[in-house]
C-alpha cells in the first residue's frame, strides 16, 4: 500500500483506487487555492469613510461607491469633530472630505485626523476652486482635491490613485497650481488677514457665524467665557470688522458657514 501525503492528508492508494485518490488530491488542492484567491480578493476591499453634511448628496456617494465591488463603505459623517471620531472607531483606508460644514469644518478635520492617523488617505470633495481653499486643504494634509462637478470616472481614478500612495488633483486645480508657479507664487501663499487667524480664532469664529453666543461657544470649545471674548476681540481686529453681522459675511466668504 502506498501512502501519499497532501498538505496534512493522508489518501491509502493501492490498486484501482489511484486514480480516484489522486483526483480527491486534485479536489483538496484546488478547493484550497479557491479558499486563497477568496481571502485576496476580500483583502483588496477598500474601507471609505464619506463626510458630507448633506444627506441627500451622502447617499448619493455610497451608492456610487457600492457599485464598486473593490471599495466598501463603512461609515458616514456629518461635521468634521464625528468625522474624527469615526476615523478612529472604524480604521478607514481612505475619507472622503467636504470642507464646508457646521461645527468644525474639512480643514481642520484633516489637520486633526492626519496628525492622529497619518496612515489614513484624505480626499477632499469640494465646490470650491480658488487658490486659497487649495493651499489650506494641502497644507493640512489632503492627499486630494477633487471638484464636486467630477464625473464618476474621474472619481474612482482619484480614489485609485490616492491608494496607491499618489497625490491627485481634478484637472482645473492642477492648471490653478501651475499657473501660480509660473507666475512666481511657488507657495500661492494667500495675502489676505484670514492666514493670520490661529486655528482657534477661526473655530471661534464659525461658531459666531452659525449664531452661537460667547457662553455657547465656550461650552461648546470647553474654555473660558473671558477666553471667547478675547478670541472674539482679537478676530475684529485683525479682520477690521466690528459687528457679528461682519464677521458672518466673512465667514461664508471663506467658506466656514454655507450662504443662505
């Protein structure tokens, strides 16, 4: 009798019964190399976070998203502070950005969500497409930018190539980028009294345009009464502005509050 192993199998072979044994082989290793694909091609599934504060345009992603049997989306987000939180509790591979949104804003979200998970990939999905928004998404760390009015395509190729370690940028934001290289603004360094607000006069500030009160918003940022004042005295003055009504116009100039 001969005895023939097989990843951990023994099959008695003798006789007529070779042949039989020998396919039973065949079976065991084929149903094994099925059990191995299966277990890649589960692995290739990408987890995206989507954070958009519409609802209507949210589900509109994830069933884009859904479509592709390569990405699987594990969660959603309304504002940038739950986008935090989420960032952490399901380990995405990749987060879909809005920037403008209540409460804390695309910005600082990828700024807070990079320096505590630089692994995670951050695309930003936006309407704007001013120099301005594309320096500050950069520079807090987006590997992204991509224009709302992006087809699916161009989408799925943005996601892909974030993925794989690359940078992506739609095609009208590159051109904005090389044209402000070529005309010597290597850094297209703004030039206007928003880059000095410090990351909490600007909170500070969004909150004030989306109507919270001084004791509102210290409750809200956990610091003192006098401390928002101070905040609030220092944002007049280095905006020129003296009135909250101000001060709401310049926060949806800049994106922070969406336009009524």
């Amino acid at each position: 009798m001969i005895v023939l192993y097989h990843t951990s199998r023994m099959c008695y072979i003798g006789g007529s019964g070779h042949v039989d044994a020998v396919k039973t082989v065949r079976v065991f290793a084929h149903h094994e190399q099925l059990a191995i694909l299966s277990k890649k091609t589960m692995t290739k599934k990408k987890r995206i976070l989507i954070v958009e504060d519409h609802t209507i345009l949210r589900e509109g992603l994830k069933s884009l998203l859904c479509m592709n049997p390569e990405l699987e989306v594990v969660g959603e987000a309304e504002d940038g502070r739950q986008a935090f939180r989420l960032s952490t509790d399901l380990s995405p591979d990749l987060i879909l950005m809005d920037l403008s949104m209540p409460r804390m804003n695309g910005f600082e979200a990828i700024k807070e969500i990079k320096k505590r998970h630089p692994a995670i990939k951050i695309i930003a999905l936006t309407v704007h497409n001013t120099e301005e928004y594309i320096l500050m998404t950069l520079k807090a760390g987006a590997d992204g930018y991509i224009l709302k009015d992006a087809t699916h395509d161009e989408l799925l190729m943005a996601i892909s190539h974030v993925l794989q370690g690359k940078r992506y940028l739609s095609p009208s934001v590159s051109e904005k980028v090389i044209v402000g290289y070529l005309e010597g603004k290597k850094s297209l360094k703004p030039k206007s009294s928003w880059e000095t607000l410090t990351q909490r006069e600007r909170e500070v500030l969004k909150l004030i345009a989306e109507g919270y009160k001084n004791k509102d918003v210290a409750d809200y940022l956990c610091i003192s009464l006098k401390t928002v004042e101070k905040h609030r005295a220092n944002l007049m003055k280095k905006l020129d502005l003296h009135n909250t009504p101000a001060l709401t116009v310049f926060a949806m100039e800049k994106g922070l509050i969406k336009r009524q």
